[in-house]
C-alpha cells in the first residue's frame, strides 16, 4: 500500500487485517522511515514485519528495535547490490581497461572457508 502511494491508514487497516486472520506478524512495503514505523508499531494489534534495504537507509537494526520493529527482512537488496558491483566491474573493464574494482575482493582462501561452513 505504501509502495504504490496508498495512505498510512489504508496500510494500518489493510495490515490489521493479516493478525485477525491468525499471521505471525504485519508486513507494510514501504515502511521505510522513523515516523512512519513508529506509527505502525503503535497502530498494528500484532507484531511489525519490515523490509530494508529497498533504498539506503539510516534506520539500524538497534533503531528499528527500539521503534518496537519485531522482524526484518532484507529481500533482495544484497543480490541487487552484488549486482551493482557486478555491472561496475563490467564497466570498468570495458571503459578504462582497468582492474581496480579487484581491490576489495574477498581472497580465494577466505571464500573457499565461506563455503566449508
């Protein structure tokens, strides 16, 4: 509701309604700021599902704890900033010839313990 522009009391009915048909817990896309989540967390009769990451953020886990937030959930946003590197990396090699974006790789030895685990 929220993701498409609906308003915060249309999300706040629509979310209340998932807790009274026997959910875990609300999810609202596009909750994405203090004052929205805030209100959420008071207004929901359940617990508060949010997703992060979709745009960068300046909420924490501990900020998201404290507004009262019970579950996080990243999505897809790690895939999509490996992706971002990823295209960079393309970029790079295709415009400058250069190899720079090697500088922060994680070594062969650390992701192959990774992948032992």
């Amino acid at each position: 509701m929220l993701l498409t522009g609906g308003p915060l009391d249309e999300a706040v009915r629509r979310a209340n309604a998932y807790p009274a048909a026997g959910a875990d817990c609300a999810f609202v896309p596009g909750a994405a700021d203090a004052a929205t989540i805030g209100t959420l967390v008071r207004e929901l009769d359940g617990p508060l599902n949010v997703v992060m990451g979709l745009t960068g953020n300046a909420l924490s886990l501990a900020d998201l704890r404290e507004l009262g937030v019970r579950r996080v959930t990243v999505g897809g946003s790690i895939a999509r900033a490996m992706y971002a590197h990823l295209l960079d990396a393309a970029r790079e090699l295709a415009d400058r010839g250069t190899f720079s974006y090697a500088e922060n790789q994680i070594s062969q030895t650390d992701l192959n313990e990774l992948f032992r685990r």
